[in-house]
C-alpha cells in the first residue's frame, strides 16, 4: 500500500492562516464575541467565585463562634473543678 496523503507545504499553511485571521478579522464582530465570552464565561465563574466567598466567610463565622464558646465553657468548668477541689 502506498501512502497517498497530500500534504501542505509550509508556505502553503502559512498563506491560509493568514488568509483565516484576515478573514476572521475582518468580517466577525470580535467586541460582540468578547462581551458575548464575557456574559457566558466570565459572569457565571465571577458568581461561584462569590458565592464561596460567603460560604467561606461564613464557614469561618461559625467555627470561630463555636470555638470561643467551647473555650468559654472549658474556662467555666475548670475554674469551678479548681474551685471545688
């Protein structure tokens, strides 16, 4: 079996991409396609990235809350162990 695939020379890849991003350039709306980019990707990333913020703010709210408390209720109940005793 022979192998039959054509190639494309060098010169000839770098005349069609050139020819592509003219076209590209030219006649798509690239301020359309990036606020379009910016609508589909960037808001909903933006969204979650805040949303974890707050969990996590409130996350740390929480255990901070907890821990003071049981360091409060540890404090009370060794002092009165050291009292009684």
């Amino acid at each position: 079996m022979s192998d039959d695939s054509v190639t494309i020379p060098w010169w000839g890849k770098l005349i069609i991409g050139a020819v592509g991003v003219g076209l590209i350039a030219k006649y798509t709306p690239i301020v359309e396609l990036l606020s379009l980019f910016f609508y589909v990707c960037m808001v909903p990333i933006l969204l979650m990235m805040s949303l974890g913020l707050v969990s996590s703010g409130s996350y740390e709210a929480l255990r901070g809350g907890f821990e003071r408390t049981s360091a409060e209720i540890r404090r009370r109940v060794d002092q009165k162990v050291s009292e009684a005793a």
